[in-house]
C-alpha cells in the first residue's frame, strides 16, 4: 500500500489504527508493506514511531507492534515533481521481493483532490501501475466541486486508471449499520412488504455533529455542507433506502438500483427551493455547558458558507412517488447522532388514541453512537380502561459480545484488497448525486443568506422546522434520553 499524504491526519487517526487492526485480525498476514509518502524530511524510523504513536492504546504487546511498524517505509516525495516517481518503482519493487506481495499496489490518496489528476496520470506514466499483479487505487472525498470539474477529474483519473481500478471512498458506506439497511429491508417481509408509498409517511435522515470545523475551516469555507454531507454520504443512504430490491447480491445489481435512484431524484426549480431546503450556519451558544464561538469567528471572517442544511427530497418513481424524504446535517448541533427514521402511516381510525394524540408506528436505524435498530408500537397502558402506550422493540449491536461495529476504514480497506466495490460510489453515482446537488447550489447562488441563523447547541434552525410542519409531520428526537417523547 502506498499512501500519498502519509504525515497528515487522515493517515494518523484513520489508516494506520485500520491497518493495525486488520492485522491484528489476522486479515492480513506477514506479507504486506506500507510505503508513506509526503513532503517532510523524514525517515523510516521517524515514520514507524509516528505509525506507534496513532495505533496507541491498542491491546498488544510491544513485540507485537514492533512486527507491525517494521512493515512500514517513508519516502519524502513532492506529487507535483516528475522526478519524485522515478526512484518510488524501485523501492517498490525491492519491498515485493521481501514481502512476496506478488506485485499487488493499493495507491490511497489521503491529499487535497487538486492532486489526484496529476498523481494517477504520473502513476501511469512512470509505470507505478503496471506491476504483474493488480492495481487499485483509492480516492478520497470530495471527488470535485460540482458536476462539471467532477467529470474533469474523472476524465483525468480514467486517462490512467480502469473504472474498476477506481475506489471512491465513502466512509458511511463502510458503517455497520448503513450496510444492515438493505438487510432489514430485503430479508425481512414484515418490513419490504410495506416499503412503499401506500404504508410509509415519510422518512427522515439525521446526522449531526456536535463539533464545529476546527482544523477543517479552510476545506469547509471552501465546501460547506451539502458539498461536505449530502452529496456523498446522505445521498447514499437515501439510495439504500430507496433502491428496488437486487436481482441478486453482487455489486453490479445492488449498484445498478442504487443508480436509478439517484436518477429519480426530483431536481430542484430555482423559484421554489427554499420550500424544499433550508441552510443555516451556526453562531455562538451554550454546547455541554460551555459557551462556544461562531462560526465566522472560527473561519476569522464574513462567510456566507453553510454549516447546516435540511432538505425535502422527493423520489419521482412508482415505489416512492409523493413520499418526502427529509434530510438533515449540521455542525455544533446539540449532539452527535446519525439515525434513520422510517414513520408508517397511521391507520385510518385508531379508538385507542387518547384526547386525539397520535403515536404513529416508526423504524429507527441508529448508525450512531448507538447502532441498532428500534421498532416502535402501541400496546394497551397497564392499568384500568383501553388507552394505548408506544413502546419500543430494541436490538443494539453494540450490547452484544463480539460483534461491536468495526472502523468504517478497516472494512473499506479489507474490501479494496479483495477486490469488493460494493461499497465503494461509482462514477455514474457520483455524477447523478452532482446533478441534483447543483440545482440547490445554483438556486442558492442567486440569494445572499441572511446568516448566523441557528445557536451553536440547537438542533437548527427554525425554518427546518416549519420545512416538516407544512406538511404535517415533525423531526423525531434522536437521542436515547428523548425516546420517551414517542
């Protein structure tokens, strides 16, 4: 594996820690090497005491990461230097032999997407990717900045690479449960008989973070939320959640589905898109006690930059058609959560509702920090006469021994070496998800927001509200201590 950008963050808090729990797995054995890549001077020994350092904690002995980091080397390397490929081959070459990798390169872009052109086209030209055995390589968001320099990229990625050599990373899709979606759908007839317009209300999508942009303010300013949350990841779980059931379970068939649906996605009409989405960025607050800053205080600037959004996505196909799906992310929300909330459709005359209030029956997906699966329902109250209760129905995975949910990055990486792109967005994805991102930006475009327009500590702005009670519905909580409100 040779990992561009292997001095920053991304390597030290996500790779490495995965690659040293693959091993320690044993799903990667002895022979395996990484060769890190980036400007600082360093040298092996620099490097393998910095891989020590980010997989500290780990439950193993020091024998045994001393077998680990011996499998890593460094090279100090400038991407934009033709000359910084022709010795990297060698070494390469020379680390097979030791290691008998048989000629297998993963090349993972962990750098700025302005470099991921340049690095394939002079991967192949210096023939980095020529070895005798396969060639992957693994790209990280964002993959472009609206359709148009998207398909630039891929154009200039593709000049070197397959499109099954391409791996575009999408960390969600890496998530335990954002992968028992299609599961609880397809294996369960309780729940697929009913998945369409005539039994479902409406869906919801949450995920929000606590924490502001800290070390991200450059990249953020520059990206915002929709960029940042829902062109990839949200997207993603609209189509899982979406998508017509397989032929059979192969990435191929699962892909294809996925694809019609973001298809199907109803573009959004510039005149009419704030009664669909709804931006917000954040000012001060009260978070966990604290009182926290702005986000233009963070960025040291006026920025009309979103931290927020919300968004009703409408599905124009025969499955879905008239049955909003309700998305939000944001930044320094009350909480860090992302959950999935499937509401059913209520009966036509319910005689055990007490002074009219309504519990509908609801499906929630907890992806996080408490992944599980919660199915609300109404039962008799305990005690005299016939009033009906919600309770709920509780699986969480991470209460059970032995199945905890892996780091999205160690199942990634462990499908990429087998050859798995299941998981991983394609090129027809990605683009389908720009199209419709783009009439939101372009609608916005034309309109200054009028912002700081939610407290650090809350969970939005008010419009995001108002954006579910025109139609009749509101959020549902999403955190353990408010299930009671059900």
């Amino acid at each position: 594996m040779v990992i561009f950008g292997a001095t920053g963050d991304l390597a030290k808090r996500k790779l490495f820690p995965s690659i040293y729990r693959l091993y320690q797995n044993g799903r990667i054995s002895e022979n395996f090497a990484v060769v890190g890549l980036a400007r600082r001077p360093w040298d092996d020994e620099t490097f393998q005491e910095n891989v020590r350092q980010s997989v500290a904690g780990a439950n193993s002995s020091d024998a045994d990461l001393d077998a680990f980091v011996s499998h890593f080397y460094y090279q100090s390397f400038d991407v934009t230097n033709p000359s910084s490929y022709h010795g990297l081959n060698g070494q390469l070459q020379e680390l097979e032999g030791n290691y008998h990798t048989e000629g297998n390169r993963i090349f993972y872009l962990a750098m700025a997407p302005e470099f991921f052109g340049s690095i394939a086209n002079n991967l192949k030209e210096y023939g980095l990717k020529d070895a005798h055995g396969w060639s992957r390589l693994v790209i990280e968001k964002p993959f472009g900045h609206d359709l148009p320099s998207a398909k630039k990229l891929n154009n200039q990625i593709r000049a070197a690479f397959s499109e099954d050599q391409i791996y575009r990373i999408d960390h969600y899709l890496g998530k335990e449960m954002v992968q028992n979606i299609e599961v609880i759908r397809f294996a369960n007839g309780i729940f697929e008989h009913l998945w369409n317009n005539r039994f479902i209300s409406n869906i919801q999508i949450t995920s929000s973070e606590s924490l502001g942009v800290e070390e991200r303010a450059r990249y953020y300013d520059r990206s915002g939320a929709v960029r940042d949350m829902v062109q990839n990841h949200m997207l993603q779980m609209v189509a899982l959640l979406a998508m017509e059931p397989p032929i059979k379970l192969t990435t191929e068939e699962i892909r294809s589905e996925k694809i019609k649906v973001l298809r199907a996605l109803r573009k959004i009409d510039p005149e009419t898109c704030e009664g669909h989405f709804v931006r917000g960025q954040y000012g001060s607050g009260q978070l966990n006690g604290q009182q926290v800053g702005s986000y233009q205080q963070e960025v040291g600037e006026a920025s009309a930059t979103e931290t927020y959004v919300a968004g009703k996505v409408l599905i124009d196909n025969y499955r879905w058609a008239g049955v909003p799906f309700y998305i939000r992310t944001g930044k320094r929300m009350a909480e860090k959560a992302t959950n999935i909330v499937v509401e059913f459709k209520d009966i036509p005359m319910n005689l055990y509702y007490q002074d009219k209030e309504k519990n509908p029956n609801l499906l929630m997906i907890n992806i996080q920090p408490n992944e599980g699966i919660t199915l609300c329902l109404n039962a008799k109250k305990a005690g005299h006469g016939s009033v009906a209760q919600p309770i709920q129905l509780s699986y969480n995975n991470t209460g059970v021994h032995g199945i905890n949910t892996p780091e999205a990055y160690e199942k990634l990486l462990y499908d990429c070496m087998l050859g798995d792109t299941t998981n991983f967005t394609h090129w027809d994805e990605v683009a389908n998800s720009w199209a419709y991102i783009d009439s939101i930006l372009n609608a916005w475009a034309k309109k200054q927001p009028d912002f700081p327009n939610y407290e650090s500590g809350s969970m939005g702005p008010k419009a995001a509200d108002q954006l579910l009670e025109k139609d009749g519905f509101h959020w549902w909580p999403i955190s353990e201590d408010t299930k009671e409100e059900f």
